[in-house]
C-alpha cells in the first residue's frame, strides 16, 4: 500500500485543492522557507488542527477572510494491491455496509461483484477533517452518496472470509460506516 495521489484543501498555507500525485518508492518535496512542507506533512498525518489558510493575499487585513469559512480537509487515494482491500476488512473483524443500487438478485449479483473487486488491485480514496475519518470509497466503484439502500457483509473468522449478509437497510439507519 502507498499514496498515489493527495488534495489538502483550507489547512494553513494550502486555499484550494490541487491534486498532487505519488510514485511508487522515494518522493521527495523541496521548496523555499514557510512555503507549506511542515503544513504537508501535518495534514498527511491525518492529526491536524482545523487552521483556516490565511495569507496576505486572501485576508489583506486582519480578521477579514475574503472566502467562507469551512473545515480543513485532505483526501487521500492509496494504491492497494490485489487482495489487500478484502484483507483489511477481515482484520478489522467488524461487519461494514456497501451501497447498493438495486435490490433482490441485483443486490446478490451487485455484493458478488463488490467481492470480485476486493481481489483486484485498486485505489481507496479517504477523507478526512481535524482529527475524524469522514468517508472511504474504491475508485473504481465511485462515491455513490445518492444511494438509498446498504447491504452487509461480516467476517467469518474462522474461515478468514467475507460473507454478505443479503439484507437491505435503508442509509441513515445504520451506525456503522459504509465503504
């Protein structure tokens, strides 16, 4: 697992997102003196404070900001490799909820396929606020936030495998976080 890719958006020095990618092995960030490398390295430490960007040129007076106030936030996309995904559902022990489109044999052919999924490679993308995991999504599936309904799936500890549940719930009844 690395970070192919990051946004930071609102924390310290960084205003807008822009997208900065990853390779796989050694990457290193340069730049001159009080240009964002400690503000990078906080926000991708997923431990930072909500500190609004300011600068001179976004709040030429003090205690004046020319943007709404908003939360910090970072997204962040890792590169899986096949099999790791279903890997760290079935350590986490815990049943989890995936967003369905339809419902009957659509949702068992749809959670057959999410499993397919898990063993290939793929990209999770996480968001984050000041100290809180706000939502995870495989690239490959898409953020599916219009979705009404959720299915379940547990881990058989024993056999070391993920199992779906074949129930339908509606979103909003469940507690537990959806992929």
């Amino acid at each position: 697992m690395y970070i192919t890719k990051f946004q930071i958006q609102g924390y310290k020095s960084y205003l807008a997102p822009k997208e900065v990618a990853l390779t796989p092995g050694f990457n290193v960030i340069v730049g001159q003196n009080n240009a964002g490398k400690t503000a990078l390295v906080e926000a991708l430490s997923l431990h930072f404070d909500n500190k609004l960007h300011t600068s001179m040129k976004t709040s030429p007076e003090r205690g004046i900001s020319l943007h709404d106030p908003f939360l910090s936030t970072v997204e962040i996309t890792f590169q899986l490799a096949a099999g790791e995904v279903e890997q760290l559902f079935i350590n986490s022990g815990s049943e989890f909820y995936v967003p369905v489109i339809g419902g009957g044999p659509d949702m068992v052919k749809e959670a057959a396929n999410f499993l397919e999924q898990l063993h290939q490679s793929s990209r999770l993308k996480c968001i984050y606020r000041p100290n809180s995991f706000v939502s995870a999504y495989l690239e490959s599936v898409g953020e599916l936030a219009a979705v009404a309904m959720l299915t379940r799936f547990k881990v058989n500890i024993p056999q070391q495998q993920l199992e779906h549940a074949q129930s339908l719930h509606p979103r909003g009844s469940v507690t537990s976080e959806a992929l």
